[in-house]
C-alpha cells in the first residue's frame, strides 16, 4: 500500500509555498497596527487551523521579500521583554497588489473547484 500521508504532506507544502506571500499581505493589509514576526505566526496558526504547514522562522524570508518588493515597510522597536521587534505594515501598493492577487487566487480557487467539482466552464 502506497504512503499517501507522504503525497498529502508534500502537496500542502507545495500548495503553502505558492499562498504564503498572499497570506502575510493580506494579515498585515488588513491589520490596524504593525505586527512582528511571533504576531503573524500566531495569528496564522490561530485562523489556518495548521492549513500553512511550516515553521515559524519560514515567514522571515517571505517578510523581508516583500519589503524588498515595497509591499510591506518594517521598522524595528526596542522590547522591554526581550530582543528588538521588527513591525512590519502593508504599504499603500501592497494594498494595492493584494487586491490584484486576490482576484488571481479567486480566479485560480474557481477554475480548480470547477475543474475538481468535473464542471465546464
């Protein structure tokens, strides 16, 4: 009997990899203040029900791309807790190509529901 716990697995790695960039935006878009990395990470963990599956330190790299990208501005604020916090907000154009991407992903989920689903379009 094949292992199909392992296809599981890999396919939802695959599947977050390509969504993770659009998640983080659309948190940090929708959010009334900055967030730090942990932040994110728990609200992410909170609302995907273990839907992302990854670690935590994951994110970073997605972070930093999308403010290389300007999509997201950061800044980092001393804690009286412990490390420096890096906050990271939504920028006017992350805002604006979060709008773009939804409209490819409501694109993508509907052609891929219908196609599953044996609808023609």
């Amino acid at each position: 009997m094949e292992d199909t716990d392992s296809h599981r697995k890999k396919f939802a790695r695959e599947l977050s990899a390509g969504t993770v960039s659009l998640v983080l935006l659309a948190v940090l878009a929708r959010s009334n203040e900055p967030l730090y990395g942990y932040q994110i990470a728990k609200q992410l963990e909170r609302d995907g029900d273990g839907v992302l599956i990854g670690k935590q330190s994951a994110l970073y790299p997605v972070l930093r791309n999308l403010c290389a990208a300007g999509l997201l501005d950061s800044e980092v604020e001393p804690s009286v807790t412990g490390p420096p916090r890096r906050y990271y907000r939504a920028t006017e154009l992350g805002k604006t190509v979060l709008r773009e991407w939804e409209a490819a992903w409501s694109a993508t989920r509907d052609f891929v529901d219908s196609v599953i689903e044996g609808q023609t379009t």
